[in-house]
C-alpha cells in the first residue's frame, strides 16, 4: 500500500456487535489506543448502502490505519473533522468560553475555524455527552438548529468538536503484510441526547 496521506484523527472505542444510538453509551465505552489516531479516509464504491425507513441513510467509509493499532469489527469509531492551523493539521475542537443553560442554541467557542454549517458537533464535559447539528458560523460562536437545543447546561470549557461516529462493520486482510490494513465504517444513526 506504500506510504498513505492521512486525512483524520480518529478515537477507537470497544463497543458491542450492535450499533447502538446512545452517545453516552458510546463514550463509556473503553478507548481502545488511548489517542487519537491518524488515518486515511475514503468513500467506499456505495457509500449510501443501508436505507431503512424513518432512518437517515448509513454511509459507509473505507478507513487506512497503521497495522499496530487495535481496531476491529464491531469497535466504534469516531471520526473528527481535521483543520489546518497555524500550519499543524489536528481535530477541529475547541472549548466553550462561557456556560450556557439548557436550550441554548448558540455556543461561544474559543475559535470557530474548522467548523462549518451542517457539522455534527459532539458536546462534552467528561460527564455528559450531547450531539447537536450546526445551522451557522458566526465570529466567535455556533448557531445550532432549533431541533438541537441543549438538553443539559453546560459549563465554561465545556469540549466542542465536530465529529461523526462510525462502527467497524470489514476488516479487510491484505494478500500482502504491510503496515496498513484497510478497515470498513458504516456511519451510526443520529444518536439520541441525554435527557
């Protein structure tokens, strides 16, 4: 496969055989590295493959990963949009700058490059995981569509990112031993917020 550019950190998490819609369920699962991971990301020849009614489509993603990372099928990934800054690819995640209170649908972050109108952005504080949809951008904030109002207050630092979960769905076995083995996604539905 020779040397492969990678496009996306990606976190690993344990989960089980079956997708799940709980993103709290998700985040307490085991982190399987420990870090965030570089891979290559690529759509697959049918990306739009699972059309179940009253569900958005599942989309599926061929993943490149370096052969000394454990991931397997049925393990979670969750797959954060990357941003280029001050010259260092990295996650597009930033911290709020003040608390905001439930049903809020604007969020002051520290810095808004990287994120953009349609995103999926992932609400954190450790505790408490909440997944929202980002109708604007503005100077030093994110507008969330009405449907994504805040179901819990969250403080100052709160961790903002922008990403989408995935479940390994193929592992591919190389004819040839290498350092990349390509691994197959198929994205989760929306998952539900916390109540």
């Amino acid at each position: 496969m020779g040397s492969v550019s990678k496009t996306n950190p990606v976190r690993v998490y344990r989960g089980s055989q079956q997708l799940s819609h709980d993103l709290n369920t998700l985040m307490a699962l085991e982190d399987v590295n420990g870090e965030d991971i570089w891979v290559m990301l690529r759509g697959t020849e049918s990306e739009i493959i699972d059309m179940t009614p009253g569900q958005p489509p599942a989309r599926r993603l061929e993943m490149c990963v370096e052969r000394q990372y454990d991931v397997d099928f049925g393990y979670f990934v969750e797959v954060k949009r990357a941003r280029v800054l001050d010259g260092v690819r990295e996650a597009v995640e930033e911290t709020l700058t003040a608390g905001v209170a439930a049903g809020a649908l604007t969020l002051p972050v520290t810095d808004v490059i990287g994120f953009a109108s349609g995103n999926t952005v992932i609400i954190s504080d450790g505790t408490y995981n909440e997944e929202a949809k980002v109708k604007s951008v503005g100077e030093d904030s994110l507008t969330l569509y009405s449907d994504s109002a805040l179901r819990r207050a969250y403080a100052s630092g709160t961790v903002v990112r922008a990403s989408l979960f995935y479940q390994v769905v193929d592992v591919k076995v190389p004819e040839e031993l290498g350092p990349m083995r390509v691994v197959t996604l198929m994205q989760t539905a929306s998952h539900e917020k916390v109540s």
